[in-house]
C-alpha cells in the first residue's frame, strides 16, 4: 500500500535544517504572505482531499495560486516537502499540554495518545501510505514522542521496554486506521454501500448454513457484526491497556 517514504531525499540534512531552523522569505520573487508554513500547509490540503499520489509541486503551487517556481524558494523539491510535511503531522495536538493533569495515570495518558493517533489516520489517511520506518527527529515528531514518554515516567522500565510499549501502541492504532481507511474507501469507489455487498452474498450463505460444514459462523447471533468501528477500536486498546498493566505490576523477578 505505500506509495511514499519519508527521508527519501539524497541529503536528509535539508529537511532537518527546514524542520528545525526554517528558511527566510526571499527578499524577491514570490508573492507577499507565501511561506514554509503555507506551503506544508497547502501540501497536507491537498493529500487529505486527493491523497499522497497526488502531492506535486506544481500541484502545491497551484492550490497556493502561484508558479511552480516560486515554492523552490523555500524547499527543495517534493521529498523534502513531504518530510516537513510528517513532521507537521506527527506532533501533538494544539492545545494538549506536554505535562499530564494532577492525577493523570500512565493509563489515561496512554489511550489520550493512541486517540490522538488514530483521529490523526482519520483526518490524514495519506499517512498510512507513507513508509515511515526510519523516521526524521523533526521538532514536532519529538514532541510527539516526549508526549508519550511521559505517560511513562516513573514506572519502572528501562528505555528499550518504553520504545517498545509505544511501538506496539502505535501498531495496534495503525492497524485499526488501516481496516477503517481501507473499508471507506472501497465503499466510496464501488458506490455500493455495505448493505448491498453482504444483500448480495446472501443467497450463497444460505448454501453455506444448509452444508452444515461452518456451524461455529452460523451461531453467531444476528447482531453479532453490528459492531462499530469506534466500539471494535475501544475494546482492543482496553485489551492491550491491561496487558501493559499487568506488565507493569509483574513480580521484580519475572523480568
């Protein structure tokens, strides 16, 4: 499915140097009020609506209203765009404070962020198709991650053990995007809607039941699929949250 990575520039030192240190508006050449800003901001615009497949830079400059010319100005071409544009992504929330609220336990902290995450792969499905296996240490990223560490704080892990809790975190929210993502798209290209494609199944699950061969399917209550996505989401990150707890409070001695 990914049709995209990040770091995918020769010379990642270009996005870093965008990430943490900006770039000037020219003294000459682009229009007043376009900036980096504009342009990341424009760039997501247009993957949110089209997707990543469609993110160019003569595309960009056109939702901005100006030449192509004018963003190589500011950024280098599109795999840096795309850099700065994950890092825009990846931080927290506007307005989530970095410090837990008095009272604020490890669990709480933990579903505020697999929450985040997955409202984040709903507003940005073009995420999913970006290969971010080795991702760039942008300012936002980081505080991205400084937010979930301190979920953390003062439980008794060594650092490898909290990487690991936050990967297999984002594993799980990751993966339940994906089905969402997934299942939203096929139903908006098919045009057919999720009633049609079981009404059409039907006739052949009546042979199915009569063959008698799949007898634990056939007793599964009628209401058993009515299950929300957003209810099959908050059952499986209470299950990993218990899981993590009892990691947690295991005996010093089971290491």
């Amino acid at each position: 499915m990914s049709t995209a990575h990040n770091g995918g520039s020769e010379d990642i030192t270009r996005s870093l140097r965008l990430m943490w240190e900006g770039r000037e508006t020219p003294n000459r050449g682009p229009r007043p009020g376009l900036s980096l800003d504009a342009i990341v901001t424009a760039a997501i615009e247009l993957a949110d609506r089209d997707g990543i497949a469609a993110l160019s830079m003569r595309k960009v400059a056109a939702e901005l209203g100006v030449g192509a010319m004018s963003l190589y100005r500011y950024v280098p071409g599109k795999e840096e765009l795309l850099d700065l544009m994950l890092d825009r992504v990846n931080g927290p929330d506007p307005g989530e404070t970095m410090e837990p609220a008095p009272g604020t336990g490890w669990r709480e902290r933990l579903e505020q962020v697999a929450r985040g995450s997955y409202a984040t792969y709903l507003r940005h499905p073009w995420l999913l198709q970006v290969n971010q296996s080795r991702p760039l240490l942008g300012p936002n990223a980081l505080l991205g991650f400084e937010f979930s560490l301190t979920g953390l704080r003062g439980l008794p892990l060594s650092g490898r053990e909290k990487v690991a809790v936050i990967q297999t975190l984002d594993a799980y929210v990751t993966g339940l995007a994906r089905t969402h993502v997934l299942a939203q798209q096929l139903s908006e290209q098919s045009g057919m809607s999720d009633q049609e494609f079981w009404d059409t199944q039907a006739p052949l699950m009546e042979i199915a039941h009569r063959s008698g061969a799949y007898p634990e399917v056939f007793a599964l209550s009628e209401d058993s699929f009515d299950i929300t996505g957003d209810e099959i989401f908050a059952f499986g990150l209470d299950r990993v949250l218990d899981g993590l707890a009892r990691y947690f409070t295991r005996p010093a001695d089971d290491g």
